[in-house]
C-alpha cells in the first residue's frame, strides 16, 4: 500500500474538484500498474506537492529513480516533452513516460537538499537565473503552449478583473502592468520556458549542484520566467537587485523582461481575483518597484 499525504488528497478537491477525488481514489491502482509495468520498487516514504504524488523506487538493474503521479491537463502534459528536449542539461532528466496518464519516471534527486535551505537568498536567485540560462536557450518544439495565447487572454480578462478591485492604487498597478503587455504581446518569444522556477523547483543531484524540477512548459521570451525567484522569500528591498541580476546573466533586454516580468504579476493577480481573493500585496510591490524604478 501506498501512503497518500491528506495533503495533496485536499489540494486536488480543492483545485480539481471531483476529477482530482477520483485522481485521489485511483492512486493506489495506477501506482501499483507502474511499479509493475515499470518493475520498480518502492524504497522511501511518499512525496507530494500540489499536484503530484513522488514515490522514491529503484528500477530492476538496482537505479535509483521517483515514479511522479499526477493529473493529465495542460499543464502537466507538456512536462515530459519539455525533460525530452533538455536531456538532463539544467533539469531532471526523464527515463520513461506513458503518454495516457502522464506518469513519469523520473532520475532520483535529493529532495533533503532544495534551494530553498540556502540561506543567502542572493545566492538562490544566481543559481535560479544560471538555471533558466540553460533552459531557455533551446528553442520550444512544435505544438508548446504559446505565451502570446497567454498573454492575449489576459489582456481579455483584465477590464473584468479591475471592476473588482476596490483600492484605486492597486487597479492603477493593475492597469500599468496590462499597459506593459500590450507593449510586447505581439512578440512573445519562442524559448522554452519552465514557468514555475521557483526555489522549491530545484534540487541537488550527484551529477550537478543544483537541478530544475516539475516544469509547466511555455514557448516565450524567458522574461516571462523571472519573477518566482523575485517573489520567493520576498525581500521589497531586494527587488531591483534580483531582478538586474537574473537579467544580466541571461543577457535580457531590460524593458523587454520588465514587461514580461509585469505579465507574470498581472497573471498572479488575475488568478487570485478569478479565485475571490484580494491580490496579493507583494505583487503589488514588485510592480510598483519595477514601474519606479526602471526606465520606460
């Protein structure tokens, strides 16, 4: 039997409803076709996030590796065709997959060793932009999610999104980052994005310091990639920094990743507006230090 954190049985009701409890209730049969199919062994206790279930296994010629369960949708489908195209170079590297159900058989990092335990928080947001360095050299294979499919539904979504926010400063920020996408949307990029590049996404390896996991892929410009290691231990002091930091070592173009980086707010914002909830106040900073602080 497997162990099912009630964690993740509680954010798959909560964010996928009753697909997710069926996704909940199936586990222990999918698990058990996978460690069959794939003749693994379980050697660990689970792993979770908000999507997934992570076994630690080892396969029948004695390698370590992690079987991820998780929900087929547009998000995760894209995963196993993203870890295809790095091979291993700046991210987890793929050793099976079965397209139906999206498992994953994964190499084993060492989840007792995130970057998100290092201390200095300069030092994290270096290893995340030497990272998207890698990953978002290579260009995205045909039929990637676009970020300007992305992008222009946002700027749909936004006049509808402001009527419902009451503070007139927070709508003006609100207005000022959909006015910076229109800038760029007609010129989204084509690079392969990780998305959530944040800095519980990354994990120490024996093969390399430091490695990306559970990517939600994109085609785009990597500008669109910067502000989770922005955000990560929000520090309002330390925006500019990390910002002219991930910028420099991936040799952006600043008004260009500064419009991108206020398309990943505005896109945080309208989630939570979408979900009920006031935005966030440390979204609101990021744009206000961003607008402020860089030229136009």
């Amino acid at each position: 039997m497997i162990e099912i954190p009630e964690e993740l049985a509680a954010s798959q009701a909560l964010y996928n409803g009753e697909q997710g409890r069926a996704f909940i209730a199936g586990l222990p049969e999918l698990a058990a076709c996978f460690l069959d199919r794939w003749e693994l062994r379980i050697d660990g206790p689970s792993m979770y996030g908000v999507c997934a279930l992570v076994l630690p296994v080892v396969r029948a010629d004695g390698t370590r590796a992690a079987l991820k369960l998780q929900l087929l949708d547009d998000e995760s489908e894209g995963e196993p065709v993203a870890l295809r195209v790095w091979d291993g170079e700046g991210a987890v590297r793929l050793l099976d997959h079965d397209p139906e159900t999206c498992a994953l058989l994964l190499e084993r990092l060492d989840p007792a060793r995130m970057l998100s335990h290092v201390p200095d928080s300069r030092e994290a947001v270096l290893v995340i932009a030497r990272l998207l360095g890698r990953l978002t050299s290579v260009p995205a294979p045909e039929g990637m999610r676009g970020l300007g499919d992305i992008a222009r539904a946002m700027l749909e979504q936004t006049p509808w999104a402001l009527r419902r926010v009451p503070a007139p400063e927070a709508r003006r920020l609100l207005s000022d980052c959909a006015a910076a996408v229109r800038e760029v949307v007609d010129e989204p990029g084509d690079r392969l994005l990780h998305w959530d590049l944040h800095f519980e996404n990354v994990l120490a390896s024996d093969r390399a310091p430091w490695l990306a996991i559970d990517p939600k892929p994109l085609a785009g410009d990597p500008g669109f990639d910067l502000l989770p290691a922005i955000d990560n231990r929000f520090d309002a002091d330390e925006v500019r920094w990390r910002f002219d930091a991930m910028t420099d070592v991936l040799g952006l173009e600043r008004a260009r990743a500064r419009a991108w980086t206020l398309a990943r707010v505005l896109q945080n914002c309208l989630w939570e507006i979408e979900d009920g909830r006031p935005v966030e106040d440390e979204q609101l900073e990021i744009a206000r230090r961003l607008r402020a602080s860089l030229p136009a």
